[in-house]
C-alpha cells in the first residue's frame, strides 16, 4: 500500500478496507512503518516504535486492523517502556497491560509505539530534555501544543490515522487546535485510569484521543469508555453508540459564546475572528448562539492556587517514588528545572491547603455544570493565541515555583482548564487557519457532564458544513513518495 493511499484514509475508513479484504493488517502496518520512517525524523513525534504484536479479526470491531500509537504517559503495555517523558523514570518497562491498553488490544488497534510528552505531561507544549522537542508539521519551528503533543504531532503528519492522548488541563485539545486535528476531552470517569490509579490529579486526567476526522474519534470512545472493578466513579452509559450519534441530526442548540478567557488575557484577533466566524456558521446552520458569562464559581487566581496545589502535589508522589523505585536522585540530572521547582513547592502544600483545593474543584464543577441547565454548549476559542515557536514556554518562567509555573501554563491556554476540573467534555474543532500564516486554528465546545452525544452529533454537522480534511501540513506522510 503505498504512502499516498495509506494517509487518504481515516482509521473507520482503513478497518472498512481490511474487513473487505481490499487491505491486510499487516499491509498496514507496513505503510504505517513507512509512514514513520518518512516524517518522523523532522518531527520527532514517536520516541519509540516497535512490531506488531496483536492479529485482530478483521471486521471484529469498527477500528480492527488500525495502526496505533500510545502516549508515553498513564496508559501501561505488558514489555514496554513507559518513561513520562522523564530522566527520572528513563527504562522504566510496564510489566502488565493497563485496563485501557486491554480494551485498545479489543477494540482491534495495532499498537506500534510511544509518542512523546512533555516530563510528566505537566505542560502544554511538548519540549522534553529526554527525547528532544517535537516539532509542528504545520510549522517546525513551532509547538504542537501539548501535554500530547506526539500523539498530534503523529497524526497531523500522518503516521497514524488516530492516536491515544490525555488531559488534565487541555492536553487533548490545545494540541488538537495546534495541530489541525480534532480532539474530544471525554467526561470524568468515562474511561478507566486503572489499576495503577483511581484518578489522575485528582479527577482532573482523562484518556482520550485525537483524530483527523470525528467518526474516528467517535469510534474509539465507544470501544473504550465504561467502567472497570474499583474505579472511583463512572459516568453513565451512553444510550446508543457514538458512531450512531454522529448521523443525528443535533437538533436546534443554544449556544453561549465566551470569547474572553477568565483570566482576562487578550485573545489574537485571528483567533477571535474564527470563534465568531464559528458562531455565525453556526446561525446559518439553526442554532441559537448568544454571547454569555460563565461563573467559574471562584476568582481565577483561587482557581490557580487550587490546580497549582493539586498538580503540584501529586507530582511529590510520582518522583518521590521513581527516585525510590529506581535509585536515583532528584535533581538537575534526572528531573528538569520547572518540575524541580513544582516538586519543591508542592512539598510545601500542607493537608488542610490540599483539601481546600478539592473544595475549590467542587465549586467550580458545581458551577460550571449549573451553567449547562441554561444552555445546550458553551463555545469559546480554544487557544488565545495560534501555536507558538519552541522555546517559548521556558522564556520568563527561570524563576517561576510551583504556582508560578502553573500561572505561565494557565496564561497560555486559559481556556481549557476549567472543564476539566468540573469533568465536563469539551472537544477542539479545527474550523479555521490563521491568514497570514496558514496555521490551524481550533475553536472549543463544551457540554454538560455526560454529553458527549450532543458534542459529536455538532461535530459531525461541522464536519460536513465546513469541511477541514483537505487541508494538509507541510510534512505530511502521504505526499512521500516510495522510491
């Protein structure tokens, strides 16, 4: 299968081929290698990759056959190495399949490598000391956002029709807006985080993935959201499978439109000019959209402190314990200057601070969620600004702390957090370019908790209105062509 007719197709699209027999499984594993081969060296999306080890049944599943990737973080395959990005936990090998990697083997999905993430994915851009920055196909002297910035890196170039991601602050979708993909942040306890963990962040961290187009997207939620033994919390089924909610029609939404983040920061006029180029195609489509305020329930410099408090500590946990598993020390050799100082300001949150905090994403969910009683979905832009060049994040934040570090992140993308701490889905549509530089540009929709139905069945009306899938990066996989 050469390049070219690989990367024409999405994932529903390549198990549809296997299922036929047009295609084999390993036929596609081979372009996907190829694929890999041709673009990954430019963007250093997949720090590892490695053979085939499933033979799924073909037509077993919407998705069997599919060539995969998993994110180097929160998600564990028997034999592999799962090092978050980090010196500290470098060799680390998983010594059993988590519960998602189990229903990703089920689900049909070829899984042959790790995509990068920024250390311990405590950032959104993706500029690891241990494996190097990747880099935007769309541009690659710029980021491709992140905490997932490999998984969209990879799939924007084409390697992979899809791939695994996660989000605890906008992991999934800011590098979704960044690199011209879709990407849906799944509501708290749709999908499992075990058994190593209950929760990540405290609720927080969800599995997700991102996708070039949303049936993909749909398709792999529906193989990988319920719950499992012990889970903390679950959301409700859904009542009827999302690749089924994508051919309804939405019906006739209300729709809040916030253009100013909470933070107040100002939002690039291409990026504003998108989001109300987004509402009014949403008029021509039926939909009812007014501008709106969003009570976050708290001011947002308590909204910080709390996720600075949460993150932070968590963080303590996790090296403390790399550091004690591992035998290695914590410091400049094994741990980078900006977890360093999280990790130091972390050890200073004491009990009564961190249970405030959970009390801060109380009311925050409480509010947020309340807002959904009034209004179908709430769409703002995804990211103030369109993807920055590297090195920027570590520009100005030498001397930040723990919170100092999380007041830079939050700065930069304003917009995200806040559904994650009210465990509410958002998605990323990637409805627009920048002019004058031809960068993707993605606007945010959120729901109330448990609506991923109505996100998708949206998704998929602009997917058809306003069509993205002609426009490619600038490395992209299927323009190689084999010698």
């Amino acid at each position: 299968m050469e390049l070219h007719e690989y990367t024409q197709y999405d994932a529903v699209g390549l198990a549809g081929l296997v299922a036929r027999g047009e295609v084999t499984t390993a036929e596609l594993t081979s372009a996907a290698e190829a694929a890999l081969a041709a673009v990954n060296p430019r963007i250093n999306a997949v720090v590892e990759s490695w053979p085939a080890e499933d033979a799924p049944v073909p037509g077993s599943t919407a998705l069997a056959g599919v060539p995969f990737l998993i994110k180097d973080l929160a998600v564990s395959m028997r034999g592999k190495r799962v090092e978050l990005g980090s010196r500290l936990a470098a060799g680390n090998v998983a010594g059993q399949d988590s519960f998602l990697m189990r229903r990703l083997r089920r689900a049909g999905l070829v899984t042959l490598g790790r995509t990068a993430t920024p250390e311990f994915a405590y950032s959104t851009t993706t500029e690891p000391v241990l494996y190097g920055a990747t880099r935007n196909p769309w541009d690659l002297a710029r980021t491709p956002g992140g905490s997932s910035g490999g998984s969209a890196a990879a799939v924007a170039a084409g390697i992979t029709p899809l791939a695994h991601a996660t989000d605890a602050a906008g992991s999934i979708r800011v590098p979704a807006a960044s690199t011209g993909l879709f990407g849906l942040k799944p509501t708290r306890g749709r999908i499992s985080l075990g058994p190593d963990a209950d929760e990540v962040f405290n609720g927080l961290a969800v599995h997700g993935g991102l996708s070039r187009t949303v049936r993909d997207s749909a398709a792999l939620l529906d193989l990988i959201q319920g719950p499992e033994t012990g889970d903390p919390y679950f959301a409700e089924r859904p009542r009827r499978p999302y690749l089924e909610e994508i051919t309804r029609d939405p019906g006739r939404l209300h729709v809040g439109l916030l253009t100013t983040p909470w933070s107040g920061r100002a939002v690039e006029p291409a990026v504003s000019g998108a989001t109300l180029a987004a509402a009014r195609l949403l008029e021509s489509l039926g939909h009812r959209v007014e501008v709106t305020v969003v009570d976050l329930g708290v001011s947002w410099e308590e909204f910080v402190l709390a996720n600075a408090r949460l993150w932070s500590t968590n963080l303590v946990t996790w090296i403390d314990g790399l550091a004690s598993a591992f035998g290695r020390p914590v410091d400049e050799s094994t741990v980078e200057p900006e977890m360093l100082a999280s990790y130091a300001w972390g050890r200073t949150v004491s009990g009564a601070q961190f249970v405030h905090a959970l009390d801060v994403r109380n009311r925050v969910a409480r509010s947020i969620g309340a807002h959904f009683g009034g209004q179908d979905l709430l769409l703002t832009p995804t990211l103030p600004e369109i993807p920055v060049p590297l090195g920027t994040y570590g520009r100005g934040a030498e001397h930040a702390d723990g919170l100092g570090w999380l007041e830079h992140l939050f700065h930069r993308s304003p917009f995200t957090a806040a559904f994650n701490v009210a465990g509410t889905p958002a998605m990323s549509v990637p409805l627009a370019s920048d002019p004058a530089t031809g960068l993707p540009i993605g606007v945010q929709f959120a729901a109330g908790y448990g609506r991923e139905d109505v996100l998708f069945r949206l998704a998929a009306q602009l997917e058809e209105a306003a069509p993205w899938a002609q426009r490619k990066p600038a490395v992209w996989a299927g323009a190689v062509r084999s010698a």
